[in-house]
C-alpha cells in the first residue's frame, strides 16, 4: 500500500458498502473529510511521527537497513491518529458548542451528522490499525492502546458534557474561561478541564508511534509523558506568533529536522505563563528519561526536535 492508500481523505472516499460508513450520505463523508486536519500542521501526527522515530533508534539502533519496513509501517499508524484527531474534533464540538456546526461550510450539517462523521471516523481509525504490517501481538497492542485512548476520551466527554446539564443555560461560561481540574495518573499533571481531551489525544499518539515499532516500555513511557506535558502547554495558548497558532508551530518543529522556526532561548520563555512552564518542565524532565541531555543531542535529531518544540514561543495572557 502507498501513502495515497492510507490517507485519510482517500479512505473515506473510497468507502464500500461493506466498509465501515459504506452507506453514508455523501454529505457526512465530505463532513468527516474536512474534520481531518492536515497532516503537516497536526501536532498529534507529528508527536506519533517522532515518538516512532525514537523507538525505532530504541528498538534498532543506528541500522538504517529496515528504513522501508518503518516507513511501511508509519504511515498507517499516522492516518490512525488523524483520524482519531478529526474524531476529538467533532466530538469536543458537540460538547462544547453545538451551535458551532453552524461554522462548517456546509449549512445542512446538524448534529446527528455530526455524530454519526464522528462514528465514521472512530471506526476508520480502527480499521487503519488492521492494515498496519506488524505482527499480531504489536497489532493487539495497537488496538489496546487506541481502546484505552478512546475510552478515556470518552469518560471526558460525558464528564463535560453532565457539568454542563448542572448549570442553568444562563449561567454557563465561556469555554475559554471554564476550569475543570483533572489529573493525568501518569504524570501527576493537574490539567485543566478544556484540556483533557488533545492532552490525551496527544499521549495515544505518542503511545501509538512508539509501540507500533516496538519500543521498549521505558521510551514508551517518557514519550507519552512528555506528549502529555506538551500538548497540555501549547493547547492553553490561542497563538504562539502573529500568524500561526502554537501546535502548528510546534508540530512544523518536531517534522522538519531544518526547522528554525519560532525557537527561543531559556530566557524568553520566561514570558511564559507559570502553568505553561510547569508543564514545559514536565515535558524536559521526561525528555531526561531517554537521553542524558536532549538539549545537547543534534538538533535534527528526533531527540533534539523533541527538546527544540518545547521552545516555540510563549504568550501570557
């Protein structure tokens, strides 16, 4: 299979009757299709990317002579995460806002389209998995892995969406002001209620990634730690620079090794607000579990574009 076989566009526009959303309306798969977001500018892509760059070094070394198999087996891994993406995307926009399908291009788009675009995509992102040439135990692996990420996600859904039946239409707060205090058990990182979700869409991707090449459960552990930590920063942030928004930034840092883009030093990330850098730290000290000193390593390296994104610029609020 090519890369035009797996993207998510093509996926969906390919589907059979006997396919998963086989028989949906053309107007849910288009709905579905613009929900996927680009892949270069997809911090959860990106973080899945470089995770399974790291745990193929882990699991191989410097040996380059199974460059293709990697490659073979990323790009399936990726579509599962861009679909799992457009799926928390739509999910978390009928939990949020349901009057904000109205935003869509598509003015006949209602919620049981919506829903039904998100069903679709979920079950594209577990049908990728099957297509994904590993062995049978690291392909259960995949599966467990995106079990548990969406359950979770899930759980954080119906969390949201029950404290938003307990306060009177009235009284309901911006989403941008609502807080919601939850802890990631494996970080014990306090994350903000708004956050959840592309902080747990994050660390599945990361898992994802560095599973799907077989990395050992100690890089596994300290990417998802540190995909955690990250998305967590840069998703309380609306814009990192004039023009592009943080995630963007970032995930352009963490795909291309030449990559100079909005970097800054130790000290300009002062300008931080106190919540960003403590989950910035959180992010350098799981970086510390895979190298002696990430900051040190070659900046092109999957290492060094870790350590490099957590230096996209700041912006208090």
């Amino acid at each position: 299979m090519t890369e035009h076989d797996f993207h998510p566009s093509r996926r969906i526009a390919r589907a059979t009757p006997d396919s998963p959303g086989g028989e949906l309306a053309a107007r849910i798969r288009t709905l579905a299709a613009e929900s996927v977001p680009a892949r270069d500018r997809s911090l959860p892509a990106a973080l899945c990317t470089v995770a399974a760059e790291v745990g193929f070094e882990d699991a191989n070394g410097t040996d380059s002579a199974n460059a293709t198999a990697f490659a073979d087996v990323l790009e399936p891994v990726v579509t599962t995460v861009t679909l799992l993406e457009g799926y928390v995307s739509l999910r978390l926009t009928l939990v949020d806002d349901a009057e904000a399908l109205a935003d869509w291009s598509m003015p006949t788009v209602d919620r049981d389209d919506a829903i039904l675009a998100s069903d679709f995509l979920h079950a594209s992102a577990y049908a990728t998995v099957a297509e994904t040439p590993v062995s049978d135990r690291r392909r259960l692996e995949l599966y467990r892995l995106l079990l548990e990420g969406s359950t979770t996600l899930t759980r954080q859904y119906l969390a949201r969406s029950d404290a938003d039946e307990l306060v009177a239409p009235n009284e309901r707060v911006d989403t941008a002001e609502r807080t919601d205090p939850a802890v990631c058990a494996d970080t014990d990182e306090t994350v903000d209620g708004r956050f959840e979700a592309p902080a747990t869409l994050a660390e599945t991707a990361a898992a994802i990634g560095s599973t799907a090449v077989d990395a050992s459960a100690e890089t596994r552990t300290a990417l998802r730690q540190y995909s955690h930590a990250m998305m967590t920063a840069l998703a309380t942030q609306s814009s990192a620079t004039s023009d592009d928004d943080p995630q963007a930034s970032a995930a352009r840092v963490l795909f291309d090794p030449t990559c100079q883009h909005a970097v800054v030093t130790d000290a300009e990330l002062a300008y931080a607000t106190p919540a960003v850098e403590r989950s910035l730290e959180r992010a350098r000290t799981a970086l510390e579990a895979l190298a002696d000193d990430a900051a040190g390593t070659d900046v092109s390296s999957p290492l060094g574009r870790l350590e490099r994104a957590t230096r996209v610029p700041f912006h208090r609020e």
